[in-house]
C-alpha cells in the first residue's frame, strides 16, 4: 500500500478513536432506553432468544442485556447519586399528599417541606440538609420523581358549598324536572336554545395564589377557606346549550355607582349593584331581560342559577308579556343560609367625638387665656396675640374642608397641637389624648403645620437669620454661598421637616430637629431680652 494512501487511512482511525473517547468522556445523563424495553428483552432472554437478537428487537445494549439477565447488576438502576429518603417513604410521601388534596386541603410546598424536615429529625438520618430541611432543588426532583403530583392554584370552596352531597344534586334535578312537567315547560328541555345557565366568577383586585400540592391531571384544585372572603368583583356569565352567550353582568358593591365605572365599562356589558356585592334575586331581572334579547322563537326562556348566592328562582321570559318570576321548589332541598353581616368598624371612637366638649383647645387654652396668660405661653411658647397672628396666616394652608359626613379639625387646633409638640416633645399618643384627636392624624398634622409656618415665616427668618446664612449677591453681582450649603456646619436655623411615625416614642430625628430650635434660641444669635423671664 501506498504510504500517503496508509497516511490517510491512520488518520481516519486516529479520528474515529478521538471521537470515541470524547463520547466516553460525556455519559449521558439516562439511559437511551425505557425500563418496559429493558424489561421485556431480559424477559425473552429468559425464554431462550439470543442476547444479541434480544438487545436488537427491543434497542438496548446488550451488554447492559447480559448483566442484568445474569443478575449481576439490578433490573431498575436510577442514574446519579442516591436520593435521601427511600423509594418507599417518597412514594408514602406523594400518596399522602394526593389523599389530603383530595379531602379538599391540599398541601403547599412549605408544608411538605416542613413534613420532610420533621421526618428526617424523628429518624436521624444524615443528610446534606441545613437543619435537616431540604431546599428547592430537593423539591424539584421530588416532582420529577412523581410526575403524579404537580403544583396548581387551588379555587377557595367554602363551607357552604363544600357541604352539598350527591344525593341532594340529583334531588334538586328531579324537583326541576317536575316542576317543569307540572307546568306544561318540558318541551324547553328539548331546545338548547331556551336552557340557559349562569355562573358568577369572582376578579379580585389584589389577587393572591399559592402553588399547591395535588394530582396531575386535576382541572380544578379545591381549597376549604374561610367564608369570609376578599373583596372582589362579580362577574355574571349567562349561556344557552346552544353557546349563544348572554352580555355580562357586572355586580359592585355600591350604593351609588360612581361615574368613572360607568364610564369605562363596555357599553354592552351590563351593570348591577346588590348589598352584598353578589348576585341576588333584583338581579335576575336584569339578567332576564339581557337573555330576553337573544334570538328565540319558542315562547318562554328558561334561566337557572346558582342557588347558593340567588335566591333559588326560575324566571320566565315571554316575547309577548312582561318578565314574571315564579318561585321554585329548590328552597325544599337546598335552604339559602343568610350571609351573616360583618359588623362596621367603628368609623370615629366615641371620646374622639368629645373634643370640643372635653378637648385641651377648647376647655384649658381659652380658660389660661382669661385668666393666667403666663401659662398659656408656657404651654404653646407664645402669647396668645402672637398665636392668632400666626394662625391668620397659615390658616389658608392647613384649613381643611368640611363633608357631609364630619366637620374637619380645625386651624387652631392643628396649629396648638404642633406648637405643643414643638414646645414639649411628647409623643403622639399622649397629644392623642390631651386633644382629643387620633395618633394618625396628628402624624400628618405636624408635618403640614410645620411646612405651613416655613413658608409664612420664610421672609421673616431671613430678616433676623445673621447674613452670611443665606446666599447673597456680592458688589459685582456675583452669587455667595450661605453657610447652610456647607455639610460640616449645622443648619441653625433651617431644618429639615422629619415627620414621626405614630408611636408612643418620638423619633430620633425629631429629638435632634427639637433640639437644634432649642440650641439656637438658648444662643446669643437667637435670644430676646423678655424669654428668661418667661422660660
């Protein structure tokens, strides 16, 4: 042979050999065959087929084949390393996870997560775990290992609904059958187009759903709540057996449904308003009417619905007459329990609406206005002359307008409460108290006052602040920074407004703003002859 031709021929056996072992070096992760194939080529190697023949009618390999037929390696092998809990506590595992789901209480991925870490702790098993609890990846393999059991969002069922047997359905069908036979009305079981049914679907405005545990293959995963539910909208979908598809019904929970709704609401939508904020037997005759509109030629339209938020009813609807409603035999299976009304909260407490009777501004200040004056400035740091001067002019920036519903806190009183604040230091609570008035809006009353007496007192600051505070115009025109720009000199005069939190302590920043106001006017800068007297 030719040498370039032998040349050749090495290098293809050189590359074949290179391409081998780069296989070699990267296993794939599961073997190329199902164990029913592996099963049924050991089974006909035990009936007495070649191994070879075997392996190639059921594409395994065969040394994998020989092995396991002579058992020398195990039928069922799972690649990789072994898992923490056996086979058979796993598959206890996923069979009471699927036994509670169906029960109606299906588990979450932290119930199972604490499960496992609570088993492992009883049997003392080591493990990679911190504190014996598997992570994310354990939970994902689990499921791959289960491919029975999935995560699903599971629908709220309450009790209500939840304790309706078989046996009452299929009572509640008959009671409909007879009462349409008794009344000469089972012709419209006949005709799709004259059976209609509807369903309410609740869109809640902050949706909240939680993957849980349940079989695979589930359309709807069943949850047992409270039934005290979120507040939500209702929408009620309207359908015939044939799918002719009545407008929607939107239900809100209003007394008066506002102009914005109404207005971005589809013109073909139809809109409803009940206490509950569900569909109740009103309701019916809207829904009636829209249905009405639907193309029939029969006589009368039959509409059911859902017994446990409709009063139970079948409403009839001629082409010729007006709606007429006609009571329905279900109220003698099924007994509409009345929702049970939660109690108000209490919209303002009782000693709250006490203030001008018993509250400081209007019982101690002008009783220290008649009679001891020395006090009064004691108590708000000002005489009362210089506290309605004050008032009068940031009253147009903190009075609030009066509804229909309360008269709103008055100038004076959010203007004393500050003062009180300012001059005592006390926390909202005990101010709460002393006024009359709720922590929170003495949190938001402080700050408003505060910034309200900035701006009014801005001009008057800068009339007695020293000069070199404020940024000023030299001789030739140019600007000067004031000392207030420069971080390492603190602000003597203006602050920064931090409004506390409503609790019983004041906040830091709050001390150091107080205490900065009592450092400046203690100072030569900002003293005045008359307040030793006085403080």
């Amino acid at each position: 042979m030719p040498s370039r031709l032998r040349k050749k021929t090495n290098a293809k056996k050189d590359m074949k050999s290179y391409e081998t072992r780069k296989c070699r070096t990267k296993p794939s992760p599961s073997p190329p065959y199902t164990k029913e194939q592996m099963r049924a080529a050991v089974q006909r190697v035990l009936e007495g087929k070649p191994m070879a023949a075997a392996a190639r009618d059921n594409c395994v390999p065969r040394t994998s084949l020989l092995y396991k037929a002579k058992g020398l390696r195990p039928l069922e092998k799972k690649m990789g390393p072994k898992t923490i809990l056996t086979s058979h506590e796993e598959k206890f595992i996923g069979n009471s996870v699927l036994s509670i789901s169906k029960a109606g209480f299906p588990t979450t991925r932290v119930e199972l997560l604490d499960s496992v870490q609570r088993l492992l702790g009883e049997i003392q098993r080591e493990n990679p775990f911190t504190q014996n609890r598997p992570g994310k990846k354990w939970l994902e393999c689990f499921l791959k290992r289960h491919p029975s059991v999935t995560l699903r969002t599971p629908q709220n069922l309450t009790n209500s609904r939840a304790s309706i047997k078989q046996h009452q359905i299929l009572e509640w069908s008959s009671v409909v059958y007879s009462y349409l036979v008794e009344n000469d009305y089972a012709q419209i079981l006949h005709d799709p187009m004259r059976v209609f049914n509807g369903d309410e679907s609740a869109f809640f405005l902050c949706p909240k759903g939680e993957k849980v545990l349940a079989q695979k293959g589930n359309k709807i995963i069943y949850q047992h709540v409270n039934n005290d539910e979120k507040e939500c909208i209702t929408v009620l979908v309207t359908a015939n057996a044939a799918g002719q598809f009545a407008p929607p019904l939107l239900v809100f929970k209003y007394e008066r449904i506002p102009s914005e709704i109404l207005d971005g609401v589809d013109p073909s939508f139809g809109i409803g308003k009940s206490e509950s904020g569900r569909p109740e037997t009103a309701l019916a005759v809207d829904l009636a009417r829209a249905v009405s509109g639907l193309p029939t030629q029969s006589r009368f339209v039959a509409l059911a619905r859902d017994s446990s938020s409709l009063i139970p009813t079948v409403t009839m609807v001629s082409s010729k007459q007006n709606i007429a409603r006609a009571a329905l035999a279900i109220a003698l299976v099924i007994k509409r329990k009345r929702e049970r009304r939660n109690r108000r909260r209490i919209w303002v407490k009782e000693w709250v609406l006490q203030r001008k009777l018993f509250g400081v501004y209007t019982t101690l200040l002008p009783e220290l206005t008649a009679s001891d004056p020395k006090m009064y400035m004691n108590f708000v740091r000002m005489s009362a002359t210089n506290f309605q001067e004050l008032l009068s002019k940031i009253s147009p920036l903190i009075k609030k307008q009066d509804t229909t519903m309360r008269e709103s806190i008055q100038p004076g009183e959010r203007l004393a409460v500050t003062l009180r604040f300012l001059a005592s230091g006390d926390s909202y609570y005990s101010l709460s108290y002393l006024f009359r008035i709720p922590v929170q809006t003495i949190s938001k009353i402080v700050p408003e006052c505060c910034d309200a007496i900035y701006r009014c007192l801005q001009s008057f600051v800068k009339r007695y602040a020293p000069p070199d505070v404020f940024d000023r115009p030299d001789e030739n025109g140019d600007d000067i920074l004031g000392t207030w720009r420069n971080d390492s000199v603190p602000d003597n005069l203006l602050f920064p407004l931090h409004p506390s939190s409503a609790g019983r302590n004041v906040s830091n920043a709050c001390k150091n703003i107080r205490d900065e106001f009592k450092e400046y006017f203690v100072s030569s800068q900002g003293e005045v002859p008359w307040q030793h007297k006085f403080i």
